[in-house]
C-alpha cells in the first residue's frame, strides 16, 4: 500500500471509495452526504490540495482517502481532519492508520500548527489527539463533547492566545450541519458512530 497526493485521475476513484465507505444499507441508491461535502470542499476557499491523500493497493487502484480542509481558531488558520474513508473491502488492514498518520505528518511538515477532528477518542487517541478542550479549543457543537479533539504539531505554540477559541469549519461544513440538525435528533448526529466527517475506522 502507497499513501500519496491525489491527482486529478484519482478524484473519481475518490469519490467512489468515499461513496461506499458511508454507504448506509437502509438507503441503497442515497448520495452519502460526506460525498457531497467534498465535492463542495473542492469548490471553496478552504480545500488545500496537498492535504487531499489516497491510498492504493498493490494494483494501483485507490482504496482510500483523507482530506485535510483550512479551519481556524478565532481567525488562526488549523487544518480539519476529514472526510476519512476506506473502501469496506479493504477496511480492518490499517489503511485508515497509514491514512491519518500520513495527513499529520504532511500537516506538519507544512507548519501547521494543529489539527481539529470530531470522532472516536478510543480511536484517534492512538494519534495523539487529545479533547479540544486540554488546548482551549471551542467546538461548534458543545454536545460534540469529548468527540471534538485536537492534535497539536510541531509548529503550535501553548503559549500563542490566537490559538485559543472557537474553531470554525469551511462553510460547506456548515451547510451539512444545518441540513442533517434539520432531519435527525441532536443524539443521533452526535454519536460518535454517526460523525458526519471522521467516522470509526478499524486499523
């Protein structure tokens, strides 16, 4: 397995896998909604395409992907971890791992100062993310809990107060919230299982 930059030839392949990654069996035929935010990332202001990472198997083909997107703290610009997605027939083979791992490692050769992601504690602690909360990080959802994390990279300083404060998404971020609050309770969408951007990925 290769993680590398996607290329343009690649995008199509990556919204397939993204497309069966989130695919929910009761509605055979559905557009996952993750499919669309990132085509609508790739439109806007806060898609960063060195942050736009495969993963393919021995064959070439793309079996996963992870986008890193510009977020901010108050104005300070961190990377947002997510979508992540691994095709189900290759899930459980560490390719999320080698995904994730991948994304950090380029965030922070970039200089990016930290990372920010809603998903599994059990899970992206094995990362080093930490609740957003232990870096005086706000999350726009407070039921989000400890699901929203941080990790912090080489370049953060702890002692930079522009580092601190309420995180903020790309607008297509915000438009997905608005449309999945509207159709399902404030229990479903939070539970970590139903995280719209980092879902759980067995290694």
């Amino acid at each position: 397995m290769i993680v590398r930059r996607e290329t343009p030839a690649d995008i199509d392949a990556v919204h397939r896998v993204t497309a069966a990654a989130f695919a929910k069996p009761d509605r055979p035929g559905e557009t996952p909604f993750e499919d669309t935010l990132l085509r609508e990332l790739r439109g806007c202001d806060g898609w960063m395409p060195a942050l736009s990472l495969v993963a393919t198997g021995p064959d070439g083909q793309v079996v996963g992907h992870v986008l890193g997107s510009r977020g901010h703290v108050e104005g300070a610009p961190v990377v947002a971890v997510g979508p992540v997605s691994v095709h189900p027939a290759h899930q459980r083979r560490g390719v999320g791992l080698a995904l994730v791992h991948t994304l950090l490692g380029a965030a922070d050769a970039m200089g990016e100062p930290m990372a920010v992601l809603v998903g599994s504690p059990v899970y992206y602690s094995r990362f080093g993310f930490r609740p957003a909360g232990a870096y005086d990080v706000v999350s726009p959802v407070p039921e989000w809990g400890v699901f929203f994390q941080v990790r912090a990279l080489s370049a953060y300083d702890p002692g930079d107060p522009g580092l601190r404060g309420a995180f903020a998404y790309a607008e297509p971020f915000n438009r997905g919230r608005q449309t999945r609050q509207s159709s399902q309770s404030p229990s479903v969408y939070t539970s970590p299982k139903c995280s719209p951007w980092t879902p759980e990925i067995s290694p």
